[in-house]
C-alpha cells in the first residue's frame, strides 16, 4: 500500500483501496490520480482491465462533497459499462458515504429521477442522460468533475452530438478527463473545443504479445458452424467469447450452438436490461462458459480470464479485431484468438492483418462433421465429413488434451442498447480456437 500512500489519497480511501485487495497502483493509476488531485483536464489512453475507473475515481471521490448535489459526472457509452463503473466508484465511496447513481435507458426513469435527487456522482449513458435533460429531471449546475470513459467507442457509436449537448450543460469551470483506447480526429476535436491544457497520459497493454496466439480457418460459410462446433467439443477448461457483427447473427449462432449441445448465452444491444444483466452474471460466475456476443461487449466491460476469443464474422477495422483479441491473454495468461475467414472476407482480413503487424497463422482444415441444422418439421440433424488432413491436424492439434471435452453451462431509449449499434456498431462473431503454442504451454 506504500505506493498508493505516496499518491496523497485520504485515509477513509485508502482503506477501502486496502478492503478491495489492492496494494500497488497501476500505471494509468500512478500517472493520473495526482494530475485529478491537482486539478488538470487528463487524456487518458489505456485499455479495459487496465484500473483507469479507480485512476480517475479516486481524486473524484476524495474531492466530492456527500450531499452537495452532482458534482462529478461519468459518460459511458453502454449500460454495462455505466453499472461496472458505477457499482466499482460506489465501493471505494463507501467510507466517505457518497451516493452514486446510474442512469441508462431500457429501464423506468421514475426511479432514476428519485435517485438523483440525492445523488453526489451520476454514472450514465448519453441517450438517457439527455432526456433527463430535456425533461429538467437532472441539475448539472454543480458539476466539478465531467468524465468520458470509453470515448473513442462513445463516438463511434454516434452520440458525438448528444455528447455535445451534456457537455455544454455543465458549468464551463469543470475539470475534464477523457479516457480512450484510440486517438482518432473526433477525440482530437472534443479535446481541443471542451477541454483546457489536458495532460495525455499513455498506459501499456495489458495483453501479453508473447502469450497470445492469432490463427485463422480460409472456411467456407455453410461450414462456419460446423467447424465452430467442432472445435468447441474439442476444448474442456477455458472460457470463450465468440463474436458475431449482428444482433441476428449472435441469436441465431447462440441457438444453433444449442442444438448441438452446447451452452451458451448471447449478449447484444437488442436484449433488455434485465437479461443483459443475468447473462453478464451467469458469465462471470462460470455458470456459462460461452459468451456469443456483439462488439458491445468487447469494449469496457471487465472480463476476466478469458481463454479464447472467436471471430465468427470479420471485423470492419483492424481497431475492432484488436479490442476483441484484448480480452485475452491478460494477467500472464495464455490466451489465443481465432478468426473464421469465410468468402468476401480476404479482404477485409488482409487490410486487418497489415493493421495489427502481428503474426496471425493460417490453419488447416481439420476432420470435422458437416452439420444440417434441423428443419421446422424436423427434430434430426444429419451429418457428414468434410475435408481436413487427419494426420496433420492431429500433429497441430492433438497436443490440446487438457482441453478434451464439451463445454458445459448451464427517444429514451436511444442509448439502451444501443440502438445505434444496428447502425454504427461493427459487430461480429465467434472464432474457433486451437493452435499449437497455446497447448504446449503448461
């Protein structure tokens, strides 16, 4: 706790910093926790699991009266992400009895306006934060602290207006701190009309380059699932994250996997608060062990332990490939990412690979079943062989023995979900996985 001490933070945080189990501040906590406490305007550039909700809470926390009214807001650009990051700021506010608020759509507003009411930090998304505004049911007169987490994603998402409109809502005195995984000219313009002298401060990855094994199926796309399913079955320990570009994608791959007799959970925009919630739970309590999801849960949401990440459809951008293989191989944790690469892709996928500068291997075909998903009329599925080198896969693969087995698993709504991702949001699909340094390390 020494190095946290040096940082000048109040006894009552300190405690609750030493109640939470941490004793070393990361990086982007040492660079930015005395820039908040001095006052500056911060641009932060980290990625998710990197500590930066504490590196930019705790200089809030401990300048934040309770009950003085708002004085800090945090923008987030999805509802998970404003209850991560509020339920985290409410747990390292406890000693000093600061009320904390989330405010999203997809859910009643009446209970959100009681809660502000009393409220000292609001955690929030932009959509709902607006139309609180709009009714006069929120009050940032008395806001000293405005933080944009996650604004690269934020912006991407298209609400660089309303994001705008909050901004200009707040008093013009704020302290300003901007927290993104890429410098793009949208965060250049927000930075240099709303914010005041900002000190930039970089953090390293967290994802370990040495620990982190990139691979990639040339597979057709009437045998995506199949493959999918094969490799899946082939896996025993680890916990997989397969990403689809669509809300339609990620339901029907979810159903599909069903069938074939493994569990799995979809998370995307379309789902309501409620189920977003459960499946995030039952995923981070190792009750679901495949997540098939859209790009909104490859950004800010803390995931730990992630073992295998599947790109079932091609992302867009070499930016989204980086943010889905970064919820891997983290802590010194191996960690591997597949790609499916089906017909329309190449491109795609070659403009990604220069994009990385990273070493992603083709792989061979294994053996696997072609699988016929049921008719309506039909209960039965049928299956046949299709190509693969069995000799050769077995030397690839055959050495992933530790893995062996099934998975087993059991207007105000503009931001809920978000409705923009069906427009903005690249979402793509799972991957496979394999590969034959992951399953020599022991």
């Amino acid at each position: 706790m020494e190095k946290f001490k040096q940082l000048n933070l109040s006894e009552d945080l300190l405690e609750a910093i030493r109640r939470e189990g941490f004793d070393t501040p990361s990086e982007i906590q040492e660079k930015t926790i005395p820039l908040v406490l001095a006052g500056k305007d911060v641009i932060g550039s980290s990625e998710t699991g990197s500590g930066k909700t504490l590196a930019f809470g705790a200089g809030i926390i401990d300048r934040v009266t309770a009950g003085a009214g708002i004085q800090a807001l945090i923008l987030t650009p999805t509802r998970e992400l404003a209850e991560q990051v509020g339920q985290t700021i409410s747990k390292f506010a406890n000693k000093k009895r600061l009320r904390v608020t989330q405010v999203y759509g997809g859910v009643s507003m009446d209970p959100q306006i009681r809660a502000m009411r009393q409220a000292d930090i609001v955690v929030g998304t932009p959509g709902r934060l607006l139309d609180h505004l709009e009714r006069r049911t929120l009050n940032l007169s008395r806001i000293k602290f405005l933080v944009l987490d996650e604004a690269d994603r934020m912006l991407d998402m298209g609400f660089i207006k309303d994001v705008e409109k909050i901004i200009k809502s707040c008093p013009a005195n704020k302290q300003t701190m901007l927290f993104t995984a890429t410098l793009s000219q949208d965060i250049a313009y927000m930075a240099k009309k709303y914010m005041k002298n900002p000190v930039h401060i970089e953090a390293g990855d967290k994802v370990d380059p040495s620990k982190l094994y990139q691979i990639y199926y040339d597979v057709t796309h009437e045998t995506k699932l199949s493959l999918l399913v094969h490799l899946l079955k082939q896996e025993k320990n680890g916990v997989v994250m397969v990403f689809c570009n669509t809300r339609r994608n990620t339901d029907k791959l979810t159903r599909n996997l069903g069938i074939n007799g493994l569990h799995a959970e979809s998370l995307h925009g379309g789902h309501s608060q409620n189920r977003r919630s459960s499946v995030l739970q039952s995923f981070h309590t190792r009750n679901t062990l495949i997540l098939v999801c859209t790009d909104v849960a490859a950004r800010g949401l803390d995931i730990k332990d992630v073992s295998h990440i599947y790109n079932y459809d091609i992302p867009k951008t070499g930016e989204e490939y980086i943010h889905r293989i970064g919820r891997t191989a983290r802590a010194g944790k191996n960690g591997i990412a597949i790609s499916f690469v089906s017909t329309g892709d190449h491109s795609e996928f070659r403009q990604i690979v220069r994009r990385v500068d990273s070493n992603i291997e083709k792989q061979p075909l294994p053996e696997f079943e072609k699988l016929q998903m049921p008719s309506k009329s039909s209960n039965q599925s049928t299956h046949n062989i299709t190509h693969g080198d069995r000799n050769r896969n077995e030397s690839r693969f055959g050495q992933h023995k530790r893995f062996g087995g099934n998975f087993r698993g059991s207007r105000s709504d503009r931001d809920h979900g978000n409705r923009r991702d069906s427009r903005t949001n690249r979402e793509r699909g799972p991957r496979s996985m394999g590969g034959r340094r992951f399953g020599n390390r022991r």
